[in-house]
C-alpha cells in the first residue's frame, strides 16, 4: 500500500471540533498490510472502483 499519511491529529485547541494534522509535510510511504483472504477480496473491489457502499457489497457479492 503506498499512500500520503499525515501526523498525529493536534488537540482541538480552538475548540471548533476540528482536528488538524501536525505537519504540513507530506510524505509518501510504504505500508505493508496483513489482512485476512475475505478482507483482501474486499480491498481489491477498490482496484475497480472509488467508493463502495456496505449495501453494494453485501446484496451483489456476498448474497
């Protein structure tokens, strides 16, 4: 997985319930994720598509 990961969220100082990352610097890292076989095929449906929703999943694949 390569992907932009931002700081740890700051403390709602302004308390306007936003939370802020720490940095302004964005860095492109590696992760390596190890996940379950049912988990990977759910990951791997976002190879084909953006966003999914639960229903989507649930009524076409796994019904």
């Amino acid at each position: 997985l390569t992907a932009i990961f931002y700081g740890k969220p700051k403390e709602d100082e302004g308390g306007d319930g936003e939370s802020r990352p720490t940095t302004t610097t964005m860095k492109e890292r590696k992760h390596t994720l190890q996940v379950s076989t049912y988990q990977m095929v759910i990951l791997m449906l976002f190879n084909t598509k953006e966003s999914w929703s639960f229903e989507v999943i649930y009524f076409i694949y796994l019904n």
